[in-house]
C-alpha cells in the first residue's frame, strides 16, 4: 500500500513537473508558434502527391533514410514529413481532410504552441529511432497516427463518416490502431516496433497520468460492482437452525421470532421453535 501511494505521488509530481515545463516554454517561445501547421503539412503532402503523379517526381528521393542523410541528403529529414498518405486522389483527399479536422480541434484544444510541441515531440523521437537502425526508411505514417489517437482520447464520442457515408464513433477506430500497433510491437521487425514506438512517445507523455488515472478508477468502480453484485446475490431468507435460504428451496415459508433479535426459522422449525410454543404464535 505504502509503495503504491509512493509510485502515485511520484507520477503525480512529474505529470506536474511537465505541466510546469510546459507552461514555461510556452510563455518563454509562444511567439515561435506555427499556428494551422496541419494545413502547412497538408499543403506540402498534395504538391509531392501532385508531383508524383505527374511522374517528373520519385517519392523515394524524400524518405527518410539515415545512411543517406549521413551521406549529405540531410532534406531527407524535412521531406519525409510531406509524403502523401496513399496514391489513390479519394483516399489521400479523405485521409488529409481528417488531418485537417482532427489537427485543428487539437491546436484548437491546446492552442498552437502545445500542438506544435506535441508533434515536434513525436518527429524528434521518430528522428532519432530511425539513426539506430539507418538503413531503414523511416516512416509519417505514425506521426500522423498520433494525432488520430489523440484526437481520439480526447473526443471518443465523435461521429465519424468513413468515406462520408458510414457512421462509427472514432473510438472504436482507435481501438482498432490500438491493436494494429500491438500487432506491429509483437510481430512486426524491429524498425516498426521502433517506429510504433516512437510515434506514440508524445501520446504517452501528454495522457500517460490520464490514462493511469482511467484504468485506476475503472478498476475500482469494477470492484465495487461486482461487491454490489456479491452483496445482491446474498439471499433474503435464512433458517438460523437448518440454514437453508429462499434461494436453495424457493418454495420454502420462513417466519422471524422478534424475541430472537429478528432470527428467521423456516416454516419445519417455526413450529418447535420455543418461543412459539411458550406464545403460540411468531410474526
């Protein structure tokens, strides 16, 4: 108990040890800001998309690979922000205009420094993870993934229409990222584990304490369910000499004697009970 309350206190002290930091670089940098940062991403994304189908562009000059970027390609690690997110123009207009949405609920949410610190976060850790094994190529896909979860933990009831038409609230969605990630951790080779890991590194440092919290507090309300649960199926009639219940013989009669401080007697011992042979009678 004592280690616990300990472990609390200490994830208590440095969810507000970031707070605080975050508070001070925010009064110290708010005028770096990018404010609508997600429609500068999205821009960049539909003119390498543009340039791709056109076919004067190949997109695997842009991708982050740490071998070529130690070689003098160092653009590598500003342009694999700007990969589009699919080829086909339906998919990638419906992948962008829900970047769009769920970004700017975010720096709505937060305001433009604290979600240009978010992602700055998971490009700094998807950054250096790809350097650890530099021949792979690194990845946006989960840095644009972060932004869904977070969206999504903010907002769990949202309404959303895939591909406008069929309606499913994002946190199902989630769940289902949520899974795919776990299956990419335990299967996956380990430059996606890396990434995966990586891209949720700024989800976890803005709602880690949230999401302890929520598991903490589900655990206990479950407890107290299923004490209540317990607690109901206990049965509401018990003979103090044979023991058995309205439950084990349904059709059982029980009567209490109020001389017995409300002891009840099923109806084969009410009648030899003493006080009803002293009295003749028991309510």
């Amino acid at each position: 108990m004592l280690m616990g309350l300990q472990i609390n206190q200490h994830r208590d002290t440095r969810e507000k040890e970031l707070m605080k930091l975050l508070d001070k670089l925010e009064r110290k940098y708010r005028g770096l800001a990018v404010s609508n940062i997600t429609l500068y991403l999205i821009m960049g994304q539909a003119m390498f998309f543009v340039f791709a189908l056109s076919g004067r562009f190949i997109l695997g000059r842009v991708v982050l690979i740490p071998n070529l970027v130690l070689a003098g390609e160092w653009w590598r690690l500003i342009t694999f922000l700007f990969i589009p997110p699919l080829t086909n123009p339906i998919f990638a207009f419906f992948a962008w205009y829900l970047f769009y949405l769920m970004g700017s609920a975010l720096e709505n949410h937060w305001g433009a420094f604290r979600y240009n610190m978010f992602l700055l976060i998971g490009y700094l850790v998807t950054v250096a993870v790809s350097f650890i094994m530099p021949s792979y190529a690194a990845t946006n896909l989960f840095i644009g993934g972060s932004v869904f979860l977070a969206f999504a933990f903010l907002f769990p009831d949202f309404q959303l229409y895939v591909l406008f038409i069929l309606p499913v609230k994002i946190k199902w969605l989630a769940l289902l990222t949520w899974i795919g990630y776990a299956y990419q951790i335990l299967v996956g080779s380990w430059s996606s584990r890396l990434l995966v890991l990586a891209s949720i590194s700024n989800f976890l440092i803005f709602f880690g304490n949230d999401i302890f919290w929520k598991i903490k507090t589900g655990r206990r309300q479950m407890s107290l369910q299923a004490g209540k649960l317990s607690r109901g199926a206990e049965p509401f009639h018990r003979c103090a000499v044979c023991h058995i219940t309205d439950q084990t013989h349904p059709g059982m009669e029980f009567r209490y004697c109020p001389e017995c401080n409300g002891l009840g007697y099923c109806k084969n011992h009410i009648e030899s009970h003493e006080h009803v042979t002293k009295r003749g009678s028991v309510g």
